[in-house]
C-alpha cells in the first residue's frame, strides 16, 4: 500500500511516466512479531536503526518506518541516522488538528492501543484526546490483524465487528477514527463509517512525497 501511494502521487504531482524514487528494505515480519511477543525492544530497535543507517548510506533523504507498532522505537532509530524520519504519529495528528478532530477513536494493535508511545505523544505534543476501544474490543481488533489481515484473510464478518467496534466509540463520545495499523485499510474505509477517517498508511506516505518533492520540512509538532 505504501508502495503504490508513493508512485500514485508522483505520478500525479509531476505526471507523465514519473515514478518515486524509493529505497525500500523489507525484514521478515515473523522475526519482529517474535521480537514483540519476547517484548525484546532493545534487539527490536538495534535491527530496525541499523536499517536506517544502510538505507542513509545508500542516499536516502528520509525514512519512514512503514508501521504504526514499531514507532514506539522512533527515538532510537532516529538517533541512529542524520537524515529525518517522518513519525507516522505526527503527521496523523496533524491531520487530525488541520481537519478540526480532537477526541479520535484509535484502531490499532494492541502494542500501539495500550502503550504511552502513541497516545501520550498525541495527549502531550498536539493537545488531542484519542480513545481507545474497551479490553475485549482491543483484543478483537488486535487478533483481526494479526491472524486475518496480515495473512491476507478479508472477512466481511470482521469489517462487520470492526463497526460495530467505532459504533462503541462514536457512542464513547469520539468524533473520528484513526486506522493506525498499516494493513486496516484492506478491511475498512471511509465508506464504511459515518465518522471521519484517518489512514495513518496513507498519510504518512503523502509526508514522504511532500518532504521529498516540495522539500517541506517534517511535520511540526503542535504548540
């Protein structure tokens, strides 16, 4: 999905044959999600900034960690290459802000739903109030992407239960949802619910071809 928006927004911003220019190294998801399950960050954030620093080496201008989860790591890989790395939190958030959404409904792994990394920086940096679902609604969601959309399983029960999961949320008070997970997209959209969405995949790769083709700066963080 970063792939094809990355090379689609090109294509649109300068047209013709154009296309992105991309260094893309992809790793063996099932070691990180060993990695995760260990709660082994340290080994985790090693292997994620020693990709950083070959993919500086090898000339790129910026990098995007091209998963929600693995941000909680975005100090340390950041710190490990002079070049900027485009925090996904960011740019959602601003996102949010620029669209005038305060109180969204986080949809993500449970990593990303119940550690500070994601939520806190949200609270601290950008004044917003993100909820997330309740316990049994985190596992539903947490299990969907793991065990469905990772393997490439789209099931309409699932896009069904991920409703009713927002419908829960709209009702908690939140006024747009966030699909912080990368692969979400492939099950809802913006077609489906009522509220506002957020594509946090989609967002962040519109920030790399922003930064990389307007030379804009990285995404300020709120006042």
């Amino acid at each position: 999905m970063y792939y094809r928006r990355l090379n689609e927004q090109v294509r649109d911003r300068l047209g013709g044959l154009h296309s992105a220019d991309i260094l893309l190294r992809s790793v063996d998801f099932d070691a990180i999600v060993a990695l995760q399950k260990q709660g082994d960050w340290d080994a985790a954030a090693e292997r994620l900034a020693g990709i950083a620093r070959s993919l500086q080496a090898a000339g790129a201008a910026c990098v995007l960690i091209c998963t929600n989860t693995m941000h909680k790591l975005a100090d340390e890989v950041q710190g490990a290459v002079d070049i900027p790395l485009l925090n996904i939190v960011d740019v959602t958030a601003r996102a949010l802000l620029d669209a005038g959404a305060r109180r969204p409904l986080l949809l993500a792994t449970r990593y990303t739903m119940e550690q500070d990394f994601y939520l806190a920086r949200m609270r601290r940096e950008f004044d917003l109030s993100p909820l997330v679902p309740d316990a049994d609604d985190r596992t539903t969601v947490h299990d969907i992407i793991f065990d469905e959309l990772c393997c490439g399983r789209i099931l309409e029960a699932s896009r069904r239960r991920y409703l009713d999961i927002i419908e829960r949320g709209r009702l908690a008070g939140a006024d747009s949802v966030i699909l912080g997970c990368t692969e979400i997209g492939l099950l809802i959209g913006p077609q489906d619910v009522d509220l506002p969405v957020f594509d946090s995949t989609l967002l962040h790769a519109d920030a790399a071809v922003a930064f990389s083709l307007l030379g804009e700066a990285p995404l300020p963080r709120a006042a």
